[in-house]
C-alpha cells in the first residue's frame, strides 16, 4: 500500500530541512551561553565558519540558493514549548533547574541573528557577528547544514538501490565499531558527533545503535533534541571559544595570562560537579595547569581535545599527583579525532588510573570514508569559531600547532604571553 | 506520518503467507510439469521433503499449526489472470508460447493436491501423493516456507535494531560478491536460489541487487513471479525428477539403462536451442555420457549439479571432443554449491573453452552465516524429492555418494545397471 499522503505531503515540501530545532545542538552550547547571558551578555562577538580541508571545495558542490534556504530556515526557528519544559524540567548531570528562569525566557524568545554568506574560492565565507549569547547558538546549526548539504550534494548521484547498500554499509561498519566497543569493561562513552554529522537522521540512527549495543556504557548525547526524543543523557561542559572570547577582551598581557582561568572562575560559581571540567589546551595544557590556582585542582576532571591524548592525561595526572590530588578519583574525557582502535588503546591505558570517558565525535556519526566512488562522503574538518570579540582578534593554540588559529603577529605573542614551547604537530582527521 | 491503515491492515493478517503465487516457483517445474502433463500425466508419484541437516531440529522450531496454515494457504493459490497472461504472451528463451495452450487451462485450473504431515524425531514428515503433474508442483512452495519460517523463527528472537542490523551485514556481504561478480569479463550467473532462500522479500532483494550490479551479465532468476515483477528472463530448463521417475518405472534393468536417454528423447520433441541441456549426473555422469545416443552431443549444453564441477565439465569437454562437437559453441551451466570464490575458479578455468554459465542459488539468496548467535540462520540441506512412481521407489545417485538417495538395495541396482564405479565424496553444504 502507498501512503498517497505521506508521499504528496513529502513533495510539496519547499525544502527539507536540516536542522529543524534549536535545540538540535550541542547541549555545551546552552551551558555556555547561559554562561555568557549573565557574565559577558553585551560583547560583540563573530563566528566565521571555515573549511580547513581545501580541497573539498564547498561552494562548487552546494548551491547558494540552497544554503541560503536552510540558514534562512534556521532563523525561522524557536523554541518549542516541549524544548522549554524538558529543559526547564529535566535533570542534566543530576542538578535540577540547571537553567535559571532569567536564562530561559531569553532562550523562548530567541531566533538567531543574520549570517553573513559570500563565496570566494571555491568556498563559502559564512559569518555571524552579533551579541555572543546570540551569535553563538549558529555554530552547531552552521556546521550541521554545510556538512549535510554536502552529503546531500554526493547522495543525490547514487541510485535508490546504491542508496541502500551504502547505508547498509555504514550501519554494518558502526555496528561491528560498537561490538569492538562492547568487548571494554567498565566503557564510558558519549555521542559528541553532531557538528560533523553525515545527517541528522544518520546521527540518530548511531545513537539508537549504541543505546542498543553499550547500554548503561553509553552515557549519552551532546545533542539536545536528540537527548530528548531519545530519553537519554545530555552531555557536555564547556568549549574553547569562552577562553578565546575572554582572552581577545584582555586589555593588558596581564589580563590575558589570567584570562583562561577568569572563565573558570565564573563557571566555578555557577557549577558543581561533573560540570567542573577543565579544557586545558587552548593555550597549551602544560603552561595552562602550571600555572593553574590550586582549586582547579579539586575540579572534577579534564578534556583532552588536542595533541597526544595519551601526553595530555599523563600530564593531567602528574599535575594533579602535584597537588596532592588523587587521580583515581578524577575524570579524564577523551573527544580528539577518536575511532575505535584509539579509544581501545587509551582505555586500556588510563582504566583504572584515572576515571575515563570518551566523546566519540565525528567517526561515531560521519564514518562513510571509502563507501562512494572518488571518497566523496568522506568527513572533513570544517569549524565555526569565534574570530573576533569587541573587535579584536581571537587566537586558539591548542597542543598542535596545525589546529593553532588566528592572526600570526597575534598567535606569536599569544605564544610568548603563555610560554608555549616547542609543539609537536599531530594530523587533523576530522 | 503514520500510516494508520498499513498498521491495521497488517495486524488483521490471518497469516503472513509465504508463498502469495501459484509461479513463485521455478520456471524449469512448469516447463517439466508440462512435459510431464504430456507424456505421464497419469503417474502416481510422491514426493516427500527431506531435511538432511539432521541437527536443525524443525520440528522444535517451527510450530505445526504455522506451518499448516501456510502450506494450507499454498492449496487456496489459482493461477491469476494476469500470471496466466504473462506464462502465455512472454518470450522465454527467444521463443514465443512456450507453453501449449491445453497445458495452460490445466494449469489454470490447478489447485495444488493434499499434503500429508506428521512430526517424528524432531523433524516434520511432509509427503505429497498423487498425479505427478500436480504433485510435483509442492516442490519449491514446499521448501520455501519450511526454510522461511525457520527463519521467522529465528528472527522472532531478534530486537527491532538488531533485525535492522542483521539485514544491513547481510546486503553489505551480497553486494561484496556482487562487487567481486562485476570483475570478472563475459560472466553470465542467474539465480537459482528460490527454493532455499531466506525468505521472499530477500530474494527479490538479491535479484535487484544482481540486476543493478551486473546489468547484462546477470541474466535472470529461476523464480517465475520474480521474473514477471522484475520484468527478467525467467531461467531453467530440468531437473532430476524426470529420470528419477522415468527409471522408477522401468520394468526391467534394460528399460531402467536407457530411461534417462528417454527422458531426452522426450524433451528434445518438445524443446530446442538453449531448452535442450543435458543434466547428465542422475546415475553418473561418466557412463550417461558414454552410453548416449550420438543426437544428445549437439544438444546445446551440459548443466554440473554434483561431484567436482571441474570434472564434470572436462569430462563434458572430452564427450563434446569425442563426438566431433566444438566445445566453445558448448554451454556449461553450473549450479551445485556455488559461491564466489568458486565461481571466480571456474570462470577462469572454462571461459574460452566452453561457454560458461552459472545458477547460483543458497549462497545468494541465503547466505546469513554467522549473522545471528549460534549461527541459527545458516543455510540448511532441506530438500523436496520424488521418492516414489507408481509405488516403486526412486533412486538417484549422482557424482557424489553424499547425495544418493533412495533404499539401500535399489542404490545397489542402480550402481549395478548403470556400472557407477568409484566416486569421491564432496561435502554437501547446502
């Protein structure tokens, strides 16, 4: 039987859109802004979206007319009164009413700001500039529509039978991914994939397939709606654009040594627990926990999401060994550039030492490497960051100078204020 | 959208029939059944099914009342006007109504015969007793549905993700042989797989696989309703059962010695061009060959179902060599427990000498080893055989013992008439 209705209902659609709600995002991101809405709510901040892989050249496989139609959709959106309830409503790590009422009647009454789309290159230039709490919330969303617009460009020149047997594939893949994952004891790992998601619907399908395989190992979702509508765990903390953002408004050299513990600070009053995660690598992890205030240490634990993740969580414990801590009772999350071998091989490294987690990003939900001719599906690094603040440049170091961003007179003295030394180059997957 | 009356539609199901056609069966029992309706339309034959995987236990797996509602629903099947119209008008084999207008209305007017069913030991005795032109048209309804609700009742156990996952592995793995198909020049494969198949909808998910990724190479299926639906050639020519019974009829050993050529000397009567093909393994292979007439060397092939396929087509060549026939006009069609690997040998070996083709059956249309817990849905050896013609029992023997059947002492006749001397064993997989 044909559902006639389904069927004229789906082609009388103008488009399909990619991101059909707000809180189809990450769930840092609402951390965050809140964050932002009570400490930093007036500072003009721009977000440019940039495609680090060149040579995928986006503006040659998307039409504009196309993209134009999903941002435009984008702005059309608001919160829905079920979003609000289950995020007024819901337990996020274990706290009630983690969003205060203040913060959610400007989350209701929120529709995103203008973006700015030109093409140069063969790539499209897309930036956001507005109020930080409100420019913030495209990242996601921008991200999401550029990397499924371009998926959608690929799938559009296979067949309906070739359509089947490459999802096939890819649900076989992730399976056999999960069932390695299966064979860790004590596994704790979430979906960080949204940003660089083959598709929404393939995102949900890797959710679905590791509640099914990992069960209580699976600890959750950084995508709100997903979250939602799966009645799982909403996961996340907090990002590298609140030190970029602090670290471009600091007036003096001064200012900005203490501009990545300032955010900390704030975020220390307003969080307690599992949300007390420390991201240590925007200007280099070594200089950042030297020179670190000792009640960072009685944080609850550190993302490594640069450099050598293995460098990186030995560091972690020898700093927390320093300060008297114990670092079998901390929490040391993995989310770089991780697949399954690697998460195997940290695993059995760091269980037991430290408590370990992993955010699974971008080949949880975008493995279609190798799967179409010409490896046209295959991931590719595309960010969307804050460039600018007040008008002045932001700088992102990391642990490997190959994902160091902004201006190089800027990043030189960035390097000189945090003492970053010699830097070992790691590849950028994704 | 939920499709409220597909949902209610498919919960009001009495069953879920198996077999929904009177033609999802293969295209060679119709072309037997009508020489048989010509020639020995009066002969009281059964059939019995047979499952020589001692170890499956069907009758533990299978619920008695399920499989007679369905094999009760196979007897409520008429030919439909529109299955009746297409066996009339369509071209098979190049040639236009194939089938003769009296042997239309009594297959029009078929409704297939009473079965017999008893539980013993585990396994389900289904026997089919009467005018051989209408029982022997149980064969393949009969082994479809044993094989497909045992795999329902494998799959009962499964969650809705894992039944997805299970189907994704098991479309990655064909169309990875389909992959390794494509490479090979000149190929010509059609699938013979209805009777030990997965299940329906699976078969016709291998056909339009073939059909999308071997084009022309895939040159159609055995199963006539498939052929009609998917608008493909329908393929096959005959089988054992004809000089199974033809033999068992025989009165005395000099009848018996020359039955198989009788069932030829019918055929070629009837049929010619790529209809006439020798399936010359029933009593042995080498002494077929060597005692027939010299008419039989310019038939158009040779089809190998048992013992060393390798063999058995050298030993084909030779006969053609012998008789004064040029072997590259010759077709060789294998068809005994084939998959790719083996396809890929014998493809390599005899394209050039002779041309190659193959009907490639349980390893395409049922290949889900290893895709469940203890492998409970590999293929298994069920077969549908005439044991019996006119109250004396069959016997076949073919180019491997493994595959002998009938009593014991009859063997021993058979081996004697037809001077069957040594014969290596070949493990029977499916």
């Amino acid at each position: 039987m044909v559902d006639i209705a389904t069927r004229v209902y789906n082609h009388k659609w103008k488009i399909d859109p990619i991101v059909r709600s707000l809180i189809d995002t990450d769930f840092y991101k609402l951390l965050m802004c809140q964050s932002i809405f009570r400490n930093r709510p007036d500072t003009t901040v721009c977000f440019s979206l940039i495609n680090r892989t060149r040579s995928i050249r986006l503006a040659d496989l998307i039409d504009e007319g196309e993209l134009r139609e999903q941002l435009d959709h984008v702005r059309s959106l608001r919160l829905s009164r079920g979003e609000g309830t289950w995020l007024r409503g819901n337990t996020f790590y274990g706290k009630r009413q983690m969003f205060r009422p203040d913060f959610m009647e400007f989350l209701e009454n929120l529709r995103l700001p203008p973006y700015h789309l030109e093409k140069r290159d063969g790539q499209y230039e897309l930036t956001f500039e507005g109020r930080w709490p409100e420019v913030m919330m495209w990242e996601i969303p921008a991200l999401a529509i550029l990397m499924e617009l371009r998926s959608r460009a690929v799938l559009a020149t296979l067949g309906r039978f070739e359509l089947q047997v490459l999802y096939a594939r890819a649900m076989t893949r992730l399976w056999e991914k999960i069932e390695k994952l299966r064979e860790m004891p004590d596994l704790r790992i979430a979906d960080f994939g949204t940003r660089r998601r083959h598709s929404f619907l393939w995102q949900d399908w890797a959710v679905q397939a590791m509640i099914e395989g990992l069960g209580e190992r699976f600890t959750g979702t950084s995508n709100c709606l997903i979250a939602m509508r799966r009645d799982i765990e909403a996961i996340g903390t907090n990002a590298h654009e609140l030190p970029m953002v602090y670290a471009a408004l600091a007036d003096t050299d001064q200012e900005l040594r203490q501009a990545p513990y300032r955010v900390l600070a704030d975020w220390h009053e307003e969080h307690d627990g599992n949300l007390r995660m420390i991201l240590p690598d925007t200007y280099g992890t070594e200089g950042f926990l030297a020179g670190a205030p000792d009640w960072l240490a009685g944080w609850t634990g550190i993302r490594i999401d640069s450099g050598d993740p293995a460098t990186g969580a030995e560091t972690a414990i020898r700093w927390w060994q320093d300060r008297g801590e114990d670092p079998t009772k901390k929490l040391v999350i993995f989310s770089d550039g991780l697949d399954v071998d690697k998460i195997a091989e940290l695993h059995r490294r760091f269980h037991g030492r430290v408590k370990v987690s992993f955010g699974w990003g971008t080949l949880l939900t975008n493995d279609f490497r190798g799967l179409v001719a010409g490896d046209g599906l295959a991931p590719f690094s595309l960010v969307c960051k804050a460039v600018s603040a007040n008008g002045r440049p932001t700088v992102k170091l990391s642990d490997n100078p190959a994902k160091a961003t902004g201006p190089a007179a800027e990043i030189a003295r960035y390097r000189r204020v945090f003492d970053v030394g010699q830097q070992s180059a790691v590849d950028v997957v994704v």
